[in-house]
C-alpha cells in the first residue's frame, strides 16, 4: 500500500516538503462539461443571457480561480503559473465543454489548478444561465493529462 504523502507519522494532515524537488516544465489538462436544456445553449452562443457573455465571464472566472487553488485547496502548493487557458467546446446540442491548461515551472504540479479552474468555470456557466435554466448539471470534472514531475506523464484512457 503507498504511503499517503500528506499524513504525518501521527497521522495528522501536513503540507508535503517540495523544496528539494527539482523545478521542471509542469503541464494539466482538466475538463468538465455542463449539460442545459438546448434553448439555454442558443443564448449562451448568442451572449443574450440577462448577465452578459457566460462564456467570457466564465473564461475569466476560470483563470482567476486557478490562481487561488492554494486559497481553496489546504494542503494545495501556490504555484508560479506561466499560462492559463480556458476553451469551451460549443458543438453539443444541449452542453459546453470545458477544457483548463495550466503551464508552470515548478516543484510541484497544475493538476489542482487545472481542475479548480474547470469546476469555477463551470460554476460561472451556471450562476450566469441559471435565471433561464435552474436544472444545468455541471458533470464530468477531470484531470485528462499532466506532464513533469518525478512521476512523468498521465493520460486518462479512452
């Protein structure tokens, strides 16, 4: 069974030591999906929502959030991030897509940041759609790929 990295002997939560951790060339790719009735999909594509354009409020709102991963996630490293980006996927009938990339340079990974920045995205879709739509469901939050690191590359499988 692997040690759990963020126990201490006791058993008590800690912040795992990276400092010895060699800075190397760090990627993740997370993707979430909101699914909506078609008719909300059309005013999103048209930015007729009441609140403006989900999908530019959403692109920020992500690449805030995964500049806060640390602020959300306890035990979560700040990291130096190099590039954040947000794409929304809009050729579904009745869902948007997202996909988060998070570039650093660093001891540890963009996993989490990649991952917070899907979730608020998707967050962000919702709270700007949801006087239309109550019923969206934000489904499917997963990391797809990361690179760097000790452990190497991960590539979720088809």
């Amino acid at each position: 069974m692997e040690k759990l990295t963020h126990l201490n002997s006791k058993g008590e939560a800690r912040m795992v030591d990276v400092g010895s951790k060699p800075d190397t060339q760090r990627e993740a790719v997370a993707t979430g999906r909101v699914i909506m009735k078609p008719s909300t999909l059309e005013q999103i594509k048209a930015a007729s929502l009441k609140k403006g354009d989900a999908l530019a409020v959403a692109r920020v709102a992500g690449i805030m959030a995964a500049k806060k991963t640390p602020e959300l996630i306890p035990l979560c490293h700040p990291i130096l991030t190099n590039e954040i980006a947000i794409d929304f996927d809009l050729s579904g009938k009745d869902s948007i897509g997202i996909t988060a990339t998070v570039k650093c340079l660093g001891k540890t990974g963009a996993e989490m940041e990649a991952m917070v920045a899907a979730s608020v995205a998707a967050l962000t879709i919702y709270d700007m759609g949801k006087s239309v739509d109550r019923g969206m469901t934000i489904t499917e939050i997963r990391l797809e790929s990361k690179s760097g690191g000790k452990s190497g590359v991960y590539r979720r499988k088809a």
